[in-house]
C-alpha cells in the first residue's frame, strides 16, 4: 500500500500532536515515539513509510571492526536498499551507549532520496548529521560505533522503537516536537482528519489570541463557534 | 499572602542557583524542580505565585475525548481560574509519556496575564509554546494529549512537581536554568537576601575575571574582600 | 607523561566518534563518559589531560555553608590546583540533583588556563557557564548548591566519570557531540591514527555527497577506493 | 456503593491475572499496580474497598519529628479513620527511598479490622510487618522515618499508585502476584465473571496437565472443549 | 549443532558464576541475562538449547482478546513447537509492566518436556508458575495479560534478553543466580572448562573454610597450590 | 575510635528503622544504604565498624583475568586486611550488572572473623554467601566477574554506597530491613538513644495489639502514656 502523494503532502503541514489525537480517537495511544528528538530543530517535517532495521545486543566474537568488509551486513545493505521518501527507523532497545550509525551512512540515506532517519539509540557524528537536510531523530549523541553494543540482524521486519510498534509501510510523520507512526491502512483518513482539526485549532488559536475564553471554543460546545469557525474558513481560505 | 510587587521585581533580577543557596542555609534542600527545563532558553526569567493542577493516571473509561465537553473539566476550568500574574503548576507524576497541555491552552493562560506554566512531566505543541512570549517549562516535548495518561483531577491544592513540594501561593521563580519554589512566607527575606548575595557574586566575579584567586574572595574570609567589595558597590552603584 | 603540543594539535581536529573507533580496535569499550553534553555546543574543541575531583554523597553534619571558609576545602583547592591546559573531569556519581560547581569556580578555572571542565552531573549558573569561552560539560543544569549532595573529597585520584574509567593524566577530548577518555601512554598514536582516519572519512563523506555508494567505499574493500583516496589527498593536501 | 459480601467472597478466590484479563476486555490496562510486592508471600488474599492517603514531598520545615505530636496529622489520623474491611492505599509518588509507615501504625490498622495495606513507597519494619496476619504490599523495605521524604496530605481523594488511578471505594484485590484495582461500579460483574473464567482455567489446567495440547483448548475454538468443560464442572461441582 | 547430552550434565553441575568467567576469559562480557530471577529459588538448575521468542510494542488494533482464537498466533505456536529439552527464551524488551506468559502456557511447556523457560519481563500466574517443577526465570511477576503491550511476532529468531544476544541453538544455563547464554558453539568447551574451574573452586573453598589465605591459593600462584589441588582431586575423587 | 562492645551489644538489638529515627532528629537524612537487602533473610543483624573498598569502572587492558595473579590487587588485598569484627563496605557505583565479589572472598572473610559485607552492587555465588554465617548485603545476584566492569581501587577511603556516605570506622548496621550507616562518633549516643526507643515502641506494639488507639500514644502525647509505659518496663524488665 504506497503512500499517496496526496496523503504526503497533507502530513507535511500537521503536527505529530494532532495526529496522536485523531489516533486516540481510534484507540491507539502507543504510537508517539517516546524520548526521542530531531538534531535538527529548525529543519523541516518528516513524512515517509517505514523501511525498519533491527539491532540486537552485539556478541564481541561476532562484531570485530572487521564485519563491514562484508557487503552484505545489514546494516550497509539497509542503507542501500532503504527506498527513495522512505524513512529508516532502527530499533536500537532504547540504548544509546554506543551508536545506531553515523553521518557517512545518513548522508548516503539523504543521497539516495530517503525521507528521513530514526533511532530510539543516538547518532553519533551527530553535529554533522544535525547540519544535513534530511530529518533526522534520536535518544541523545553517542559517540561509539554501533558495533560496541548493537548488531545489525534484520532488515525491514516489524519492530518497537522507543516503546512504539512499527511495521513496514507504516507512515512516520516527524515535526519539531517527535515522530508518530500512523499504521498504513489508516494513514490517508488520519491526513485529511488531521488536516481539519488543524484548521480548527489555527481558528482557535486566532481566537484565544484575540482574548476568547477557550471554554464554549475548545471543544466547540457552544453554537456560535461553529459559526464562526465557518466564517474564518471562508476568510482565510481553509 | 500576596506576592509584593517589590518582591516579585527582586525575584525578576536573581538566580536560582542562588535563591537556592539561600534555603540551603535555611535547610530546605528539595526546592528546586527537578529535571525541568524551559521551552524557550532565550526567555524571560518567571517570578508568580504557585496556582497548581494534580493530575492522576487515567482511567481509559473516564476518559473518552469526549470529556472536554463538560466545561467544569478541572484542566479547562485551571486554566481559566488562574488568576494573572500566577504561576500553574501542574503535578503529572514526573510522566512526560503524555502531554500535560498544549499551545492552545498555554495561550489562553497567556493572554489572561498569568506569569508562567510549569509540568513536571510534558508539553505538546512544544515548538508552539517556545515562541509564545510567556516562560513555560517541562521535562521534555510529548504529542500525544493528556488523557492518554493524565486526568485533571484537583485545583489548587498543594502537590509534587519535580520531587518538590509545591504549596498554593508559594513563589515560583524560574531562570534559563531551571525552576525554584519558595515558601511563600519566605519570599520577601529570600528576594532581599538574594540581591545581596548576587552583587557580591557579581562583584566576585568580575575580580576572578581580572585573575585573582577565589581563596579568600569567596567566602570573604579575606578581610581586604569586604573592603573591596563596599569600593565596588559604590562604583557600580548596587 | 606530558600531552604533547603536536598531539594535542591532532586532537583539536579529530572527533570522539572517530577517536572511540580507534578505541574499539584496541578492545576499549568504555571510554565515552555517557550522558554528558556541551553546555555551549557551538564552542570550541576541549583537549587536555585530566586532573579530577571525587565527590561522595555529602552528610549534613559535614556540609554546612560554612565549609567553604576552609581555604584547603577540596573543591577550592583543585580550583587553584588543576594545571593550565588540564581538564578538570568531577565524579559526581552521575548526580545531576545538585549542582557540582558554578560560574565563579568555572570562570577561576578558565582564567587559570585550564582546558575545559567536564561532570557526570550538572552545573549551576549554567547560562553563564555557557557564555564563557571555556568548554564545560555536564549532565543537565542543576541549580542547588553542590553541598546538598556532594562532598569534595578526593583530588587527583582514579576515578569513574559516565560510567568510564579517569585516571589522572589521562587525556580528555571533548567535541559538540561529547567526552572521550584517551589512556595517556595511547593518546599519541590515538591521535595519528584518528587524523589519518578523519581523512579517509572526508574522501568517503566527499564521495557520497556525489552519489557514490558506500558498498566497497566504506570500509574500503573495492581496490579503487584506496587509488581515489590518494588522488584525493594530494588534491586537497591531506 | 458498598462491597457486597458475595462479592468480597468471589474475589477471595480468584487471581489478580484472571481480574486484568477481564478488565482488559473492557478496555483497561493500568489497573494492575506496578512494581508492589507483598511482604509476606505466604499470607492471604486481599479484598477490600480503597481507603486513600496521599503524600507530597516533604518541606524540611513543616516536618520535623514533632508533628506528630499532632492527633490531627493527615497519616495518624488516616490510621484511626481507615474502615473496618476497608484497604489502604498510599500514593507515594513511587519513591521508597523514605518509609511510607512502620509496623506501629499497621498494627494499629489491623487491630480495627482493616483488610489490608497498599504503598507504591516502601514500609519501614518490614520484617515485622511480614509477620503480621494482614496483608501488606510495597516496592521495598525502607527504614527511613516517612518525614524525611513524604507528607501525608490528603484523605481519601483520588491518588496514584504504582502508575495506577485508584479512586476512593474502587475495590482492591491483591493475591501473592500483586494488587488490582477495580473500579467500583464494576466489582460485582468482575467478581462473576472472573468466578467463570477461573473454573475454566483450572478445566485447561487439569487437561494441560494430562497432554493436551493448548491449541483449540485454550481458547475453547474446538467445540469439543465445550462439551469436555461441562463434564468437567459437573464432576468436580464447579 | 544439537547439544551433546554429556555437555548438558556437565553444565548441570556447575554455576553460572564460572561460566561467566570462562566466557570472560574469550573476550564475552554481555552473555549473563541482566536482571531476572527464578520464580522457584529453590529449583533445579536448567540447561537447554534457546528456542527464542519475539515481541514487539501491541498495537490495539491488532491485539483485541479475540487473536488468540487464530491457532498460529505466534504466542500459542511458539509453545506447541518450542522442542522438548529446549528452554524458550522471550525477547519482552525488559518491560515487565504486562505478562509475558501465564501459567497455562508454561504448564503446556513443561509437559511437552521443554527444560526451561526465561523472559525479561515477567511472568502472570506467577505464584503457579513458581511451583511447577520446571525452571522459569523472569524480571518480576506482572498479572496483566501479554496483549496489554507485547504483541508475539517472530519465532526462533535471534533477539536480545536481558541485555544478552540470543541466537537460537545458543545452550541457555540458569542455576538460583541467574541465567547465562553460551554461544553454541563454545558450549563443549565451556562446559569442560567450567567442570575443571568447579573442582578446583571447591578446594579453594574446602581450604579457605579451614583457614587458609587467598593469597597464593586463589589464583594459584603458590605452587603449593597445585600440588594440593592434586591431593584433594584424588582424595575426593573430583 | 573504637567501637565499644557495649555499643555494638546495644545495637544488635535494636532496629535500622529505629537508628533512621533518631538519626534524623540530629538531621542526618542520607544514612540508610538504599536499594541493598540481606542475601540470607532469616540471618543475624550486623554491626561492625566500616573498612571500605573503593571501585571504578573497568579498563579493559588493564582488568585481564591474570591481574589476580598480583598479591597486591586491592580486591584481594582488602579481603586479608579487613579487621576481625569489621564490616566490608563496598563502593560499586550501584552497578550490579557484574559481580562485586564471590563466595570464596566472602567466606574468607568470615573466616578471618569479619562481620559482614555490603555492596551496592551485586554478589556472584549468591546461593552459596547466602547460606554463609556471616550477614551479607547486595543489590541482585550477579554472576559476571568483577572485572567485567569494575576495578578495585582503593582501601578503607570515604565512599558512597547506596547514595549513603560512608567513612572508614564508621559503624555498619543491618538487620532484615537493610544497612545504616552511624557516624563514628555518634555511635554510642545513637545506640543508647536506640535502646531506649526500642523499649517504647515494644510497649506501644503491645499496647496496639491489645486494641488501644495510636493517638495519644505514639508520640505520647497523652499523660497516662508515660506512666503506662513506666510500669510496662518494670513488669517487662526493659
């Protein structure tokens, strides 16, 4: 079930808060990637499906520096196939004592027309990482090569990452605040729903702004509210 | 007990640190809110009188989105009671897995003329909030809303924030460092004692700036230090 | 064993990640003090051997303000002890509750020509610390004073730092990502070793931002690699 | 709504495992307190209606060791008022780093005829505790006076307790696995139901035990189970 | 590589503690599972070939009580495949806030002959589980059922427990301490060195309970040692 | 400063929870090793004047298994230099993921007439210290080798253990609940004061359980307590 293009440019202007409404409506309430934040915090949304990469705790015998000159290691080969506007998420259990990649492999992901990266670990070169385009999210920086404590294992297979389930499809939205995983069947309802609470809320901010109490506004339990809210549509275009 | 203007100004000009070196020496170790940070680090400093919202777990069946209909809802009904130039300070168990409030309601309180917003767990919106012009601080950003793991349950009684007792009326004083709860019949001697404490820091700090030893600088136990200081009060006019 | 100037020179220029790779190949897994962040991270590089402070949890008995007046008080003396160009790395048994140091010891300290000052803890006054041109490290701000929970005890001692090992004279580098400890008999050939992996590291960076992919690139296993690798050094005189 | 004996019966006899499961059809998880043991593994069940006690984190100043001295003190005072039948719970915000009570008071609650006691904090004279015919759950022992971390604030109001809500008059029921908490208004429906299940489970045990596979047996999706579990309960009169 | 039945009596005998020294000896430092424990302290031990188990966060969509009516839900297959002398060992993410299994499954388990069963998180029905005569180990007892937050996904693929990698095949031993994971294999090999390390721990003990001092005797660095090392082994037939 | 024989009679009979009290009279809150529990539940209390250990963390390449081999390793020589009637107290950074010591150091050290041993960390051979005479006190088990993460340092310096601050002679006391640390000099005003306590809050238990109320009585604020317990302790020889 591709993403549609439709669907991708309505998530680019929602937040990852709104969207954990619209699933709280639909009895979803795991699916904010919990402790987890963009190096960059002034660089642009995140919307793509997930292309997944899970790690398991290294065994030292398994793991000299050596294993990259196997091309087929995970986790270069993730980084190889991992599709244009899709977004690599790692499970890396919540640990970010050693690194779940550096800015080498985030740079080849951004080359390649990826959508964006995330870690419940941390990054390490992770000021570069900071400066590239390509959104990118984790725990904290770390420096040490993922090789000390992770082993790269599968490729694209459901995972938990940073207590969140996501399966491969599903739709990652980051903004400044964190990332959502919206599943993929549900995703282009959660758009166009996300879409006009939105324009409620920038309505209803306009109107707090301007001194209203929020009781009777938010939720829109009082009548004239909906009128208004279908005035300031027509006004502002939404 | 309402906060002195004089006093509030005092509190405008001082540190937390040193407010709470100040109830160090009066033996209250806990004041200072732990592992909040503000939203905004290039803000303003915050100086108002605690007005707090406990939050417990949420109870799936008693919390529905539904709730935010009922206008005595105690989060929507704080946020409209707290009188300006106070504080809310919200109890949410040191939980930032779910949001304590979002932009809109931080707005609100905003425009009402309330001094400031404080969770001990976190905010959605965050971005949002950081560019509101009122100080707001919390643990770390969380999308999803508050009746995921909180509900609203309490106004204005005394609770836990950051394993800090937080009593109505005590004064919140919050820096690009943190936040401090002073007892609120402390705050006057508190505010004076600390203006005091931060000329001499102030003058101490320009003389290491100049190279000299803290040995005998701070703590004065150097008599010459006293004497030095009275010359440089006068010349800075503190 | 002194910190050679051409070693130190090296280490300016070179990252943690980097140098906890070279690490790695040594069977040096626990050199990246864990948890601890530039308080300024746009400041400088920190490079510099380690002369250390060792706190235990503080007994009220011992602690009263008044300690302070004792010239020899551990804290103040390492202040006036800790060498120029060293770095000062403070035990502080990953306690971020209360504060290790503040800016009147740290702005001594950098006055003094020390290199940077690093904690497994937090400092207090920490926006000032940010401001001035010395790296500092920490775990997050803390504004109580370091008697609440600290006791200075030990100076120039072993120590554990994030869960890494210090031992005095050891050398510490730190960049926007974090700390690395460097055993001080390794430090020189850490440091040649790391400015001509920092080389290959920008050859490949270069490489992939031009589309190249990073199979047989990185690690080098495709022989052209090395070939384009010397053509690259001799074009950009590295 | 008081706890109807029958009830209070049935609940004698089932397991906290069987009550989660039943809650978890109705569509709630954070009934179970998380991280509470009993004291003494070997005693009785628990069954009785919530009575709260909720602690904030202690003032140095309004708690030395004389408030007590004070008949009106929120956790002494709770102590006498505890109803006969009646379990009490403490929201110790899960600090057990001080005691949440001592063998004294539980005595004391004992002797009225209370049917149990509940901290997500730890008890102090935990060992004597153990030996006492009541049953008692906590995180760990804590020897420290409850003062030096936690005061009694509020009786009976609406607390947390191990990340779970618990409202005055919600039943509790703990067995040698833990403690859950049931909402009021459904403890009666509860009770039958999990009076049902708990038959069931001992007809899939006692089968499971003589070879059966669990497929189609557990759950019953081969009718054949069905028929096997009506023979069963009227063999052994359940 | 199927474990060698005079492989498994040998690591019957001897404990996890020198296990985990003879892997220490080649390099393995993560293969002991962190934080489980037995539910039966006084147990047998357990040896047994890993047949693993994967979960990931539930989703609650995807987990209503309904699934387990599907015969080939990962949860259920597992148990009916698991091979009899194997120990099944379930990746649970270390969150032991819902079940990883309840006491009906484990019978099953034990009644197919399976030699052991190990989570990292915990284990419902604990109380039943602690008394059936099969070793289980796990982080602490959790009553909620599995679907609360773990969903089964993948069967006898390599996954982490405890911290530990867990390949399938890896021959898992647990005794009153705890658990240890031996790569298979290393597993003859170990279990050789580790009878040899258990005869001579126990001269040790035998001498030191007389008097003896370490030094000299533990490492043997006396050759007196190994000279009476060689009297006792012939004396007590070791 | 010796420990008196009648000190530590006193103290073998009364309480870690009675010593916590009236160390916080004298506003010593931090005394109480937090998060240890005795390996053998139903053993003696302990008493024993502090000789610690201090660890850091492991270096690798200076912690291989021969390092043993050196007479002169602090671990080792700590265990043959700790006085007979002295208490081993181990500062293990409250890291239990490997061991802090084994059976045989342990019973060589109750050999020598040693009474007891705490860490903050973890004991291996737990099973068999556990069955040992002599009190011992730990986190969990863990069987991994000291020298996976911990590396002995220093002998009989002040150090932390369990957030508590310990100094050489201190005096150590445990019981079922946990350890608490006296101050040297305090030691035998505590013990006295401790007796005393003791005698009243065994009247007061007695008083409980015969069905009389907590107010009044404890604290006797009620005149007739103090006679009561005046005759109690000529009638009970106390």
């Amino acid at each position: 079930m591709a993403l549609k293009e439709s669907t991708r440019a309505r998530l680019m202007q929602v937040s990852t808060a709104t969207l954990c409404t619209a699933l709280y409506k639909r009895g979803l309430r795991h699916q904010f990637i919990q402790d987890v934040r963009p190096l960059n915090p002034n660089g642009p949304n995140m919307v793509g499906e997930a292309f997944t990469l899970r790690y398991i705790p290294a065994r030292e015998d398994l793991n000299p520096i050596t294993v990259f000159q196997d091309r087929q290691h995970p986790q270069r080969a993730a980084i190889e196939q991992c599709p244009p506007g899709a977004v690599m998420v790692i499970d890396s259990r919540k640990d970010a004592r050693a690194a779940s990649a550096g800015s080498i492999l985030v740079t080849r992901l951004m080359v390649r027309g990826c959508a964006g990266i995330v870690t419940d670990g941390g990054f390490r070169d992770s000021p570069e990482i900071a400066e590239l385009g390509m959104p990118a999210y984790h725990q904290r920086p770390s420096a040490p090569t993922n090789l000390t404590l992770h082993q790269a294992l599968d490729i694209n297979v459901p995972i938990g990452c940073g207590d969140a389930p996501v399966f491969p499809g599903d739709v990652m939205v980051g903004d400044r605040e964190g990332v959502v995983v919206l599943p993929a069947q549900m995703a282009d309802e959660l758009a166009e729903e996300a879409v006009e609470m939105t324009a409620f809320e920038d309505f209803v901010t306009d109107e707090v702004r301007k001194g209203r109490s929020i009781l009777g506004l938010y939720p829109a339990t009082d009548p004239r509210t909906k009128d208004d809210f279908a005035v300031w549509r027509k006004a502002n275009d939404r």
